[in-house]
C-alpha cells in the first residue's frame, strides 16, 4: 500500500463519522397529560436568508413519520419576517381543524465557511384557543457539509414525543 493512502484510510472514517452530525433533544410535557396526538398543525417559521432550508427538511421529515403513526398532519412554511400570507395560514387552519398546533422556529444557526453546519430549533406544542403549551422542546442539529440530519433530528423529537406519553409506543 502506498505510504500516502494509510493516513488518508485513517482520516476518511473520522470524516464520515462527522458528516453525520449531532442532534440533541430536551423535552418537557405538560404535567399529567395523557392524550395521544392526532390531528397536527406543523407550522415552521424559519429566519431570514437562506438558513429555511434546514427548518424546511425537518419540518417534512416530522410530517412525514408523524404520518407514519397515524397522525393526519399539515404544514405551512413562513418565514419570520413574513406577514402577506396571515389570510392564508387563517384559512389553511380553518379548513384542516387541528387538535393541536406544533410551532417550529429555528431560533440559531451556526455558519462556517459559508455553510450552515448548525441549527437550534424551538419546537412549542399547542391547543387551538388554549395558551397553555402541551409540550415544549429544544433541539439541535449539527454537522459539516450542510448541518447535519434532519431526518436524524425527526426520529430523535418523535422518540421524545413518545418518551414524553404524546405517541403510543
């Protein structure tokens, strides 16, 4: 083998490893809640310029394997600064009739070298009309080339869902 193909042999697993990123979850749910959820509203605000496109992944990803549970689900995708489509969300709402609304903000964004390779999201569970927060978690997703996994970060919240009594097992 070459002298130079070793080192290289040695670094490339490291590499892979940390193109997977890092996701962490913390989670707190209403004290003494026991329903399961049902019927969800995802709406994700993420901040202005392009750091949407993680928000974006990771809000399909929970509507998609929230669906896989048997959770009817909807999205809507805004922006922070956006206020033209507050008609629209109205009536997107009034059409779908949600037992509860996840609210996803993407709160921090870590960039390096011009790509994002970090981003904290807020992620706040809600009944229509009641201000009390059902559940409420902080998450992270960290990685180079791109920031890590969104779909990694979906299963992670949907596991603390279920940790947390909100999906059945």
């Amino acid at each position: 083998m070459p002298r130079m193909t070793r080192p290289l042999l040695l670094v490339i697993p490291l590499l892979l490893f940390h193109c997977g990123g890092t996701v962490q979850v913390n989670s707190l749910p209403r004290r003494g809640w026991s329903k399961p959820l049902d019927r969800v509203f995802l709406l994700c605000t993420a901040g202005p310029s392009g750091s949407a496109f993680r928000a974006n992944d990771l809000q399909e990803r929970l509507a998609r394997t929230l669906a896989a549970r048997q959770v009817a689900t909807r999205t809507w995708m805004s922006n922070i600064l956006d206020l033209a489509d507050a008609d629209k969300l109205k009536a997107e709402l009034v059409a779908f009739q949600p037992h509860y609304l996840l609210r996803i903000s993407q709160v921090a964004a870590t960039y390096t070298n011009g790509s994002q390779t970090a981003a904290t999201f807020d992620l706040l569970l809600t009944e229509p009309g009641v201000e009390e927060p059902v559940w409420r978690a902080r998450t992270s997703l960290s990685g180079s080339w791109g920031g890590g996994d969104p779909e990694k970060l979906a299963q992670a919240i949907l596991e603390a869902m279920r940790q947390d009594g909100l999906l059945a097992p």
